[in-house]
C-alpha cells in the first residue's frame, strides 16, 4: 500500500534523532553450545552483541551473527521470537504513526475520519503487524522447518550488504542449517494479507492482496538493511569512547 511505504519512507528519516536513546541491554545469540563470552567468530574477534532496539526503536530480537557457529532452535523459541516482536513497545507506536499517515490520506475511506476513524485504522493496522509476526517469525517457519532469524553478515561491502540484507527475504536457514527457499516469508505474508480482505473493505480482491503482500515483505527487507548496519553505526558514532585508551589518550 502506498500509505505503507510512505509511512516507511517517514520513519528512516526519524531513526538518527531516536539513535540518541538507544542505550537498551544487549541481546547475545550465542553459537551451538558456546557461551557467548567465549564464541570467537573467524578473525579472532568475539561477537557483536545485539541491542534489543535497531536505531532505538526497531525491535532486534532476531538477528545473530552469521560468522557464529550455527545452532538449531526450538519451536517454542521461535515462538518466543515472535512474541517479544509483537508485545515490544515501540512497535505499537509505529503502528500508531502509520495509523496517523493512513488518517491524513483517508486510505480506507469507508472506515471515515475523527477518532473512531483513526482507531480503526490503528486497529487494523496492528492486527496487520501482529499477526505477520507469528505467521512468518512462528508458525510458518515451524511448519516448514525453517529458521526466522536474520543472521547478520557483517563484513564485505557497502553495496553487498545491502543486497545481502534484503535478499533475506527470499532466501533462509532451514532447521539443518542450510539455506533454501524463505517460503516462511511469502507464506506468512501471503496468508496475512489474504486475511486483510475480512476488514479491507475497500481493499479486496487478487490485487489488493498482492500489493500489502509484498509491501510487507519490501518492508522486511529494508528492516533488516537497517539491522545489518546498526552495529556498525552504533560503533562509529556513539561508542568512540570505548575505543579510547584512557592511559594512552589514543584510539585503540
């Protein structure tokens, strides 16, 4: 939907002014059996440490490091994934902000303007959320034995990350470890668009369908450029002080 993506469009610009309060505890994704103090990735150097929040705001609770050692999870995990992106706080106030840009062009005319109109939209628009979470975090990758997590390169070029990043959503990690097909990701985002035409009325039909599909899996891939560079990011501009020999006064 062209509301969609120029609400996506609206939230990148904001993301550097949140970066100033995306001080959150670090989630680790340890390697298969290893503890995370002491996963060593190729090259020597220990593994980057996920915030909970990308730029502050964008939930990061499934991304690891690809240079770790593979390890399989659970069901119940993959589910776990699923629930902390959707109950993350400021998720609803992205929800909240697209609801905001879908009011002032009156998508959806017949859901009307006025706070009844807006509540709607807000709505429909996190059941919309909600429910991609867990068909492509949780339920579909449980069914098809794939895993949902976006596993980080972190090295290479600018312009390979980039496609590495969003070429995610077409390809993932099955349960072994291999890549393969993200059937998870056009499943899931598939059933979750198709479920749209309950509460779409004035989007309804093939078409419809296949433009919030894929609008949502678009959206998929530029969150995780996002993911695959925040560390980065974070590094360069508000960690210099850690890289500061407080005896020498150089830069290690």
């Amino acid at each position: 939907m062209c509301t969609r993506i120029f609400a996506l469009i609206t939230f990148s610009l904001t993301l550097a002014a949140q970066c100033l309060h995306a001080q959150q505890q670090p989630v680790v994704e340890p390697g298969a059996g290893t503890p995370a103090a002491e996963a060593i990735v190729p090259g020597g150097q220990p593994p980057i440490e996920q915030d909970k929040h990308a730029f502050g705001v964008l939930p990061n609770y499934r991304t690891v490091e690809n240079d770790l050692p593979f390890s399989k999870i659970t069901t119940g995990r993959k589910f776990k994934i699923a629930l902390e992106d959707t109950i993350d706080g400021p998720s609803y106030a992205l929800a909240a902000a697209f609801s905001s840009i879908s009011q002032a062009t009156n998508s959806n005319p017949s859901f009307n303007q006025g706070m009844v109109g807006y509540l709607h939209r807000y709505a429909t628009g996190l059941a919309d959320q909600d429910v991609g979470n867990f068909m492509t975090e949780a339920i579909m990758p449980s069914l098809l034995h794939q895993d949902p997590r976006y596993f980080r390169k972190g090295h290479g070029t600018k312009w390979g990350r980039i496609a590495y990043a969003a070429s995610r959503t077409l390809v993932a990690r099955n349960d072994s470890g291999n890549w393969t097909f993200n059937a998870s990701e056009f499943l899931g985002n598939g059933m979750t668009a198709s479920l749209g035409n309950l509460y779409y009325p004035d989007s309804r039909g093939f078409s419809p369908t296949m433009q919030r599909m894929f609008t949502q899996i678009g959206t998929d891939a530029f969150s995780q450029v996002l993911k695959e560079f925040w560390p980065d990011v974070k590094r360069k501009y508000f960690n210099k002080h850690k890289d500061t020999d407080p005896l020498l006064g150089t830069v290690k």
